[in-house]
C-alpha cells in the first residue's frame, strides 16, 4: 500500500502545541530529533490518517489536523490493526507497536473529538524509529506487514 507524508509536526514540550514542520530528522531508537517525545521507549512517532481526519472534520468542523497531536499525517495508507508492521516514510522506517487512544484533551479542544477518534484506531498508532534519517512533507509512504515464520 502507497501513500504519501500529507503534514507533520514537532511537539516542542510535554502538553504543548504542536509546530508544523516541511522537513523532521529522526534518529534510531530515539525518535524525531527536538520533539518532547525524543528518547521515549515505544512512543517516539505517533502517525495518523488523513482520510479519517477529513471524515471526523466532516462531522466536526471545528477540528484541525494538528488538534489530534500526531508527529505524521500520511494519506493512502489505512493504520487500523497494523501493530508489528513497518511504515517507511522517505528515507526512514517505523516500526508500528499500537494504538494511539484518544484521551479527554481532545474534548477539550473540540466537543465529541475523543468518541470521533475511539473506534478502529482512528487516532493513529505510534512506534519507534528503525532507521535514521529525514522526513519531509510529500515524502513518500508505505508500509509492510511483518514477516511470518516459515516452518
């Protein structure tokens, strides 16, 4: 499955905004070089679908992209159920450990955002980064399912 990298974000401190960037650098085992997130365990990227925020904006007009607090928008790639998967975004690859569950920020932000978001990992997933390198809007995405033992 391809798609594309719609828009991305660096979060600059713990329940901060979220910057717009056109170009992000991540690093191996860390994550997205200057984001808050840098160095975390499992959660350094968090990805969320395009097409579904377009439907929950349809819903919610009061919602924006970055409202949901995702590192990466990618259009033409389905998120749901993809734990284990590897996403490559440009030059890098993700490797997906779950879901992203919406919390009680986003009512705060836009009444009904968290149940718009609750069901079919509608709020994204997040991973760890697999391989350096640079990330920019347009950039290419896809992504693979993890490999099955042969027996």
């Amino acid at each position: 499955m391809n798609g594309k990298v719609e828009a991305l974000w660096i979060k600059r401190a713990h329940r901060s905004v979220m910057d717009p960037a056109e170009h992000v650098t991540l690093v191996e085992g860390k994550g997205i070089d200057t984001d808050a997130n840098f160095g975390r365990s499992k959660r350094q990227v968090s990805v969320i679908e395009k097409e579904v925020l377009d439907r929950i904006i349809a819903e919610l007009p009061d919602v924006e992209p970055h409202m949901r607090r995702a590192n990466v928008m990618v259009s033409g790639i389905r998120l749901e159920n993809t734990r284990g998967h590897i996403l490559t975004l440009g030059e890098t690859r993700i490797l997906l450990c779950g879901e992203t569950r919406p919390c009680e920020r986003m009512d705060a932000q836009v009444q009904g955002f968290t149940a718009a978001l609750d069901p079919n990992w509608n709020g994204g997933a997040f991973g760890v980064v697999l391989t350096d390198g640079h990330i920019r809007v347009g950039d290419e995405a896809s992504i693979e399912a993890p490999a099955t033992a042969s027996g």
